[in-house]
C-alpha cells in the first residue's frame, strides 16, 4: 500500500471490502468439513502441527491458554437441549476461516495481515509487531501468538530435523494462524505454472484435510466449479455473502459459524445428523 | 452557609512571589523519601519489563483470548487521567472562570507526565517492542506504510499530538513565571530559568503576543483532547467484539476521562496544600468549585453507564447481554461491583458542603474515585475478551506478578515527574494569581462606585442631583 496507489484507488480500496475485496480472484480456497463423519481424533491437529512447524509448548502453557494449535478440535458436551447427552460430545475442527471480510486485516496498525488475490487471510510474520489487536477482533480466537520463543524449548536436537523446511520457525512477538498451507498452495501453483497448464482440483490439498481418516475435511478452489468444494457448496445450498443460509430443507446441511457477523468466511461446515432417542 | 472569597483580594504581589518561590526551595526530608519510593516502584517495573522483553509476553499471563489486558487498561486510564488539564487549563480559560488560576499549573503538568507515563503502555505491550516505529509513516524505501485503517495507527498519531501540545502549552503558560524565577534565582537555576524564559522582560508587545499565542493553543488543545480519548476509545469500538462495539463510546470515553482527572487534580490540591503551605491561594472555594465539578461529571458518567447497560439490555444482542450478565454475575463481578460503588456512590460525598471542606476526606474520596475508574478500564478490557463470541474460548485470565508490577511502576514514574516537576517549576502560576488579586480588587471598587451610583438614582428624596435620564 504506497500513498500513489492510496490516492489513485482511493474509492476502490475503500469499497473494497463490501464488494468482497479483490475483483479478480484467481483462486478462492475453501473448505467444507462434514461434522457428521469427524470423529474428533485429531489426526488435522497433529498434521498441522508437523506441516506448519507449530510449537509444542508444554502442559503448563497449554494449561494457561498460551497453546499454539492452529487447528483445534473443540468439543461440546453440554447439549442438553439436543436431547442426546448420552452420544458424547460434538467435534468442531476449528482453524482461520480465511474470512473475505475479515475482520483482524483492518485493525493492524501495520498491514501485516492482509488478503492476497488467492482470497487468503496471510499474516506477514516479518510485519507483525505483536500488538494483537487482530485476535481480540476475531471472533473464533484462531489466532496465536508466540508469547515465548520456542526455537530451542520446542525442537530440541535432534527434534529439530523434523522441522518443515518450506516455511519459517516463529520468534517471539509473531502472531501466526492457519494459512491453508500456503507452501503447498505456492508449490503446487508454481509446478502447474511451469508444466504450462491449470491447476488441477485435488491436486494437493492442505495437511489436515491429507491425514483425515474419514475424509470429513475437503479443501479446494471454491471458484472452480467442478472442485470438489465448489459442488459440496452448491449441494448443500450455502452462498458466499449472505448472513444467513436458507435453512428450510433439514437436507441442506451447511452453515458458516458466525456468518451472521457479516464476515464471509470461507468454511463451510455440514451439521451433524443425530437421531432422536 | 460559607461566604468567603476564592482568594483574598489584598494579597500582596510580593507575598505571592516569595511563597510561590519558597514552595521550590530546600525539600523536605519527606520529600526525599517520596523520591526514592518511586525511584524504587520504577525499578520493579523495569525489571518486569527486562523479564518480559528478554522471555516474551508469556511471563505477564497474556494467552489466547486475552490477548490485551492490563497494560491497555492503565494505558486509557492514564490517557483519561490527562484530560483534566486541558480542562481545567483551556475550557475554564475560555468561559473565564478565573477560579481556574491558582489550581490549573499543577493540573496542566498532571496531564503532561500523565501522557508520558501512557505514552509507554501501548510501547511494551507490542510483542516486537524494538519495531514500534513501524507504526508511524516513515518514508521506507520498499514504499511501506501504516495501515490507515487502523485504531492503532490513529491512537499513534493522536497522542503524540496531545503531548506534545500539552507540552508546549504548559511551558508557554510558564513563561512569564519563569521569567520571575530567573530574576530570584542562583546557580544553575539561573542558568535554566535564563534559557526557559526566552529573554522574557515583561514588556507590552510581548505581553500581547503571549496573550495572542495563549489563547490560541488553548483553543486548538480544546478539540484535540476531546478526539484523542475518542480515538482511544475508537481501539474499542471499531472492533466487532461484544461490550467493545457500543456507539456510546467516545463520549463515554470523554466523560470518564474528565472524571478521573478531576479527582487526580484533588487529590494532588489537597497534597500541594498541605506540604506547601498553599492555604491561601489553593482556597476552601476553589476545592468546593472543583469538587462540583468533579460531581457533575461523575453524575454524567453514571448516566452514560446507565445508557450502554439498557441500551445492551433492552437490545438483545444474545453475545452482549450474556456478557453484561457475566461482568455483573461472573468471576469479574467485584471488580464490577466496586467500579459502579466507586464510580457512582461514592461521589455523591461530594454534594455535601461539610465533606467537601474536609481535606482528609476529600482526599481519601478522590482516590476511591480513581480506583473506580482503574477499574472500569479494567472492566471494559477484560470480560470482553474473556467471554468474547466463540464459547470454546472463554477464559478467565488473572494477570501475573510481572503485568502488575508495570502498572506499579506506572504510579512510581508519574510520581517522580510530579515530585521533580513541583520543585523545578512553580507549581502555582504566580502572574495568573496577581490577576486574579487584581481583576478582583478592581471588581471591588467598581462594585463599590456602582452602589453608590444606584443608591444615588434610587434616592427620589434628593432632587438637587441629576438623575440618569437628564444626563
């Protein structure tokens, strides 16, 4: 963002949001997680955490909220109004919802999270200044902050030759959050740029969604119509751009969390179908 | 029931200058004590800070929802605490309300070390402290930029004018009391003083131009003190987070800023009255006026709570009312409690003329007033991010020995600006207080030529004089 290019897009950059920010996507990555078929092993959680280079903090830190996991499986056991308190809890994957009016990017004081032309939520971790005003403005708190330096607690030696070389190791003072796997995304565009063809749907996926047992996350091109993603949505009738999905057929399972935010985000996720007892 | 005057009128020039002058000279033993006192809360403070910038933010008990905490809250507590200054030192200069005179130097400093000392808190609650300036716009040849859109940003440019407004305008408000400081003093007093006063001599064109120049910073400080805590309050409100979101902000905001600075400005007149000996000029009146004051904007405070309390209420924003239930029902709730008893009971001392007069009391009531507003920041800070939309999230987080031993240290660092301030500067502006001496000695003799003159018209019995309208 330079003054020329603030002066001279002034009234597009300020409608940019509302519009859905940039016009000309080339991708727009999505997800869509079926809770019916999660069974809440955590298998994402630790392929994230061997993806993406996430600190093992420790169970006192863990303890104090202080954890790392990009990805975390919440569960719900509390739902006595459900009438099924005897089938356990629920499992609700939850990473950064790549939301396309997020609402961590305005609040920055340094544009260190922004939203790139693959419709990703990036966060610049040689950009951040860690006043982590973007994870008290969002509203999962799926952002995480190196609130200690980790290199050497974390990964001691050898541990440390498990690291992925593809992206960095957090210092102190960095906020991080789920990225998509942008290196796969990177690699993967870059390989189909030299082969001189497109991006093929299935191609490469993220790490939670390669280790899932059960196939309950799908990733992919939310643009490309024949994506796997791309039809689940359109199965499952959930629009981009809406605060509300229409909910009248019990068939259509989609819902985005917190979609009535007016946040757009990119998951969807399929409700889970319990019987009645 | 009490008649007296805001000053007595027949102090002579002199006496003012020579008490005003003997307030700067030769510290007590006490004073040396409080010295070192906040020399030594200072230093807890740094050592907390050298734990925090060598480990990171883990040590001050931050996590994942409660990503701000204290550190923020003193920031706007001290930000609020400025704000009285200008008030006592702009707004009253304006509607001339010269009861202002005697009490505005010491208020007008507050707000200046004030600043200071919330200046540092939004510094070390970066994670990167050593790239702070990051958030300013330098020019950067790889063409980077702040982002505009941000609070933050707002916040960096908005304090960094207040302080140094305030600044100037407490130093140019100096100038002719520098000036009468340099002509008494020795060493390197003189020396100071000699280059302070900017070769002040008291002459007419230099008296019009520092009239011309006083107003003018004054109306300019005016405006700027009411957006700076709007800003400060914009860090809340711009965001989507329950309790955070409230349109009623920035006027909230303002209103509880004044709020505490007016009882920081009785706590430190009767403090100043006492150990200087300042009865005559820090008068019973000009308390009452103060405290009045102080009252009408404890009660505008009050009312502005009641607002975002039934606005929330009646609004049934399912994330917002579950909060309000939570701050009033939840782990938070005497911190709630003793913020609304402090913020909006205890004031209600100040309406009895009795208490008023009473130092020891108002003394004890404007601290407790403070704490009610240390702790509404506090409120308005952490319930939210403690029980923010995500229930997967919710937390309680107590902050930890190294969070609490900054905002300690905070006390200690204005402390001591105050403690040096009060005996390098005359803490009573001396010129200011002539005038007041001389507008109402005057005041008496005109108000005494106008009874004579009414007696004489009235007087139908005397027809050998003229009456107006044969004039």
């Amino acid at each position: 963002m330079s003054l020329d290019n603030l002066l001279s897009n002034w009234s597009q950059y300020r409608k940019g949001h509302e519009e859905g920010g940039f016009h000309d996507y080339e991708h727009r990555w999505g997800m869509a997680i079926d809770l019916d078929i999660c069974t809440g092993c955590n298998a994402c959680s630790t392929a994230c955490y061997a993806e993406n280079n996430l600190a093992v903090v420790g169970p006192e830190r863990f303890e104090k909220g202080q954890a790392m996991h990009w990805l975390r499986v919440e569960r719900y056991w509390d739902q006595s109004e459900l009438d099924h308190p005897e089938q356990g809890a629920s499992f609700l994957p939850m990473m950064c919802q790549q939301c396309n009016a997020a609402t961590c990017e305005p609040v920055c004081p340094v544009a260190a999270t922004y939203h790139t032309p693959d419709g990703l939520n990036a966060q610049i971790y040689n950009r951040c200044i860690g006043s982590r005003y973007c994870s008290n403005n969002c509203p999962f708190r799926v952002r995480y902050f190196n609130f200690y330096s980790y290199y050497e607690s974390s990964w001691p030696e050898p541990l440390n030759m498990q690291l992925n070389p593809d992206i960095t190791v957090r210092d102190k003072g960095v906020m991080e959050k789920c990225t998509y796997c942008v290196q796969r995304i990177r690699s993967a565009k870059n390989k189909a740029k030299m082969e001189d063809r497109k991006l093929e749907d299935g191609e490469f996926t993220t790490a939670c969604a390669q280790a899932c047992p059960t196939n309950a996350i799908v990733f992919g091109d939310w643009q490309d119509e024949n994506s796997q993603v791309a039809k689940l949505w359109k199965k499952h009738e959930v629009t981009r751009a809406v605060t509300k999905q229409n909910k009248d057929n019990p068939e259509k399972r989609g819902y985005r969390i917190f979609e009535e935010l007016n946040i757009d985000p990119s998951v969807m996720y399929l409700e889970r179908v319990r019987e009645k007892v | 029931m009490y008649n007296e005057k805001d000053i007595n009128e027949q102090i002579a020039w002199a006496k003012i200058n020579a008490d005003v002058l003997r307030s700067m000279e030769n510290p007590r033993k006490s004073y040396w004590v409080a010295i070192v006192i906040c020399i030594l809360m200072i230093a807890c403070a740094v050592f907390a800070e050298y734990i925090q910038y060598t480990v990171g933010m883990g040590p001050s008990n931050l996590n994942n929802p409660h990503m701000w905490d204290m550190y923020i809250a003193t920031f706007v507590f001290w930000i609020g605490m400025s704000h009285s200054g200008t008030l006592l030192s702009a707004i009253l200069h304006l509607i001339h309300a010269d009861w202002r005179k005697p009490i505005y130097r010491f208020a007008e400093a507050m707000t200046t070390f004030s600043l200071m000392t919330a200046g540092i808190f939004p510094i070390i609650h970066l994670g990167r402290v050593w790239n702070m300036y990051w958030v300013l716009p330098y020019v950067s040849d790889r063409g980077l930029w702040p982002n505009f859109r941000s609070p933050l940003v707002w916040d960096a440019f908005a304090i960094s004018t207040y302080l140094s407004a305030s600044m100037l305008f407490l130093f140019i408000g100096m100038i002719p009391d520098l000036a009468i400081c340099r002509d008494n003093a020795r060493g390197w007093r003189k020396k100071l003083y000699t280059v302070l006063s900017l070769g002040w001599s008291g002459n007419d064109r230099q008296w019009r131009n520092f009239r011309k120049i006083y107003l003018l910073m004054a109306c300019f400080l005016i405006p700027l003190a009411v957006s700076v805590h709007s800003i400060v309050s914009a860090d809340f409100a711009m965001s989507i987070m329950p309790g955070w979101h409230v349109t009623t902000f920035p006027p909230y905001f303002v209103a509880g800023a004044l709020y505490s600075g007016c009882a920081a400005i009785i706590t430190l007149f009767v403090l100043l009255r006492y150990f200087f000996r300042f009865e005559e000029y820090m008068t019973l009146p000009i308390m009452e006026k103060t405290a009045k004051l102080t009252f009408a904007i404890a009660m505008v405070w009050t009312y502005l709570n009641l607002i975002e309390f039934s606005s929330v209420w009646y609004g049934h924003d399912i994330y917002n009312k579950e909060l309000l239930i939570d701050k009033a029902t939840g782990a938070y709730a005497w911190v709630f409690w003793t913020m609304l008893f402090c913020g909006s009971v205890v004031p209600f001392a100040l309406a009895f003329q009795k208490l008023r007069r009473h130092m020891p009391t108002m003394f004890v009531v404007s601290l407790l007033l403070n704490v009610g507003m240390f702790f509404e920041r506090w409120m308005i800070v952490a319930p939210t991010l403690s029980m923010s939309h995500s229930p997967h999230q919710w937390d309680v987080m107590w902050g930890s020995i190294v969070e609490w031993a900054i905002v300690f240290g905070s006390l200690g660092w204005f402390g001591l600006l105050f403690l040096i301030f009060v005996k390098v500067f005359p803490s009573v502006s001396m010129y200011e207080v002539k005038e007041m001496v001389f507008h109402r000695q005057r005041h008496l003799v005109n108000e005494d030529a106008a009874t004579k003159f009414h007696r004489r018209s009235d007087d139908k019995t005397t027809t050998g004089e003229p009456g107006l309208e044969g004039a």
